[in-house]
C-alpha cells in the first residue's frame, strides 16, 4: 500500500476541503479532513474550528494515531476521535472525511439510513449506511457510536450531526461523500414521491460481491 508525502497529503487536504465548500458539503468550520502518511503511522488533519473552503497549510497539524502532535501549531479538532476509530478499526480505510451536508444530515436527524438497497452506488460502494446513535460533539462517546458500522462498510451518519465517509486515499473518501449526499438526496426524493422500488435480496448480492471484487469491502 502506498502512502502520499507529508506535502502531498497537506496539498490534498487543503484541495478537497474547497471543494466540499464548493459543492454545499460544508459551511462555515463544518467538517474535518485527515489522510495517512508515514506508512500508515501518522496522519494530517485539519485543526479545530479551521475554515475548510479556505485552508492554508497553518491550518493543517500532523499526529500519530493515539491523536498526539507532531507537526503543526494548530489544535487537531476534537471530532479526529471519529477518523482514529475508523483507522483503527478498518485496514483499508487511509484517508476519512466528516461533512454537514444537507441531505445526509437531515437522514441522520431523522434516523433515516441507507440500509435498503435502493441505489447501487449504496451498495457497490459504500455498503449499508447506518445511523449512529446520539453522542455529544467532540467527545470519545461519538467515536465509539461509529464502532459497529466502520470493518463492514465505508459511511456512516451521526444522529442529528452529520456523516462521515473513508477510502484507500483521500480522493476516494471525498467521492463516497459526493456519493452518500446524493444517494441521500435521492431517498428523499423517493419518498415524497411514494413507495421506493428497492432492489431484490438477489440483486443486491450481487453488487455487493461485485464491490468486494473491486476492493470496496474487507473479504
């Protein structure tokens, strides 16, 4: 497995916070962002109460997986706890994204998930997105809520908060979260319509299996 160099990675992290300001995932200091280095030891993130559409490299602080600092002067976010559960607990996740994005945070204040296999994406890629229960901001609680959805699955909602999204790098992570928020967009949609038309137990198999083939899903 490849890692980026601790500039690559902080070049990403700083590209993929603008374009979740771009697209309407974030506002404000929504957010967090953090990416593996180091062969997997460290990782960079965004520090606490930073603005994502517009990060500078100031912003950007390095730690080891138990969250300590090793480069940087900014304070990491207390919301880091969620991306070190998924590292911890997923071997192929190297890259994680939190976003409050609109329609996956309304799903999540509904606990509403994308547990039905309704959409392929959902199931190819991301697999069943639950939603976690209600811990407060910041704490370990929210770290430990995510634990039984992170080995067997690439997103997860926070009840009333919003969603994170992990991959092999950064840019797969990003992906899942353009991903998640459309699918959850969809549903809604679906719903007001009428009676969703989901996919057979058959037909969801098969995607499945076909997003381990890919890579998507631990074996």
């Amino acid at each position: 497995m490849s890692y980026p160099t601790d500039a690559q990675a902080r070049e990403e992290i700083i590209r993929v916070g603008r374009l979740l300001y771009e697209e309407g995932l974030n506002t404000g200091t929504d957010g967090n962002i953090s990416c593996r280095v180091g062969g997997g030891a460290h990782l960079w993130t965004t520090g606490s109460g930073s603005a994502k559409g517009f990060l500078t490299e100031d912003d950007l602080v390095k730690t080891d997986l138990e969250g300590n600092v090793l480069e940087g002067t900014a304070k990491p976010s207390s919301e880091l706890k969620l991306h070190l559960c998924v590292y911890r607990h997923n071997v192929l996740a190297q890259a994680a994204v939190h976003a409050h994005s609109i329609a996956a945070t309304a799903l999540a204040s509904a606990g509403v998930g994308l547990t039905e296999p309704l959409l392929p994406p959902v199931t190819l890629q991301l697999g069943k997105v639950y939603t976690a229960p209600y811990a407060l901001t910041g704490t370990q609680a929210v770290a430990d809520s995510i634990l039984p959805y992170v080995r067997e699955n690439n997103a997860v909602l926070l009840a009333n908060h919003g969603a994170v999204t992990w991959g092999k790098d950064l840019w797969q992570a990003f992906t899942r979260m353009e991903t998640l928020e459309r699918c959850a967009q969809i549903l809604i949609q679906t719903r007001m319509l009428g009676t969703p038309q989901y996919l057979s137990e058959a037909q969801e198999a098969e995607l499945h299996a076909y997003g381990v083939q890919l890579g998507h899903f631990l074996r």
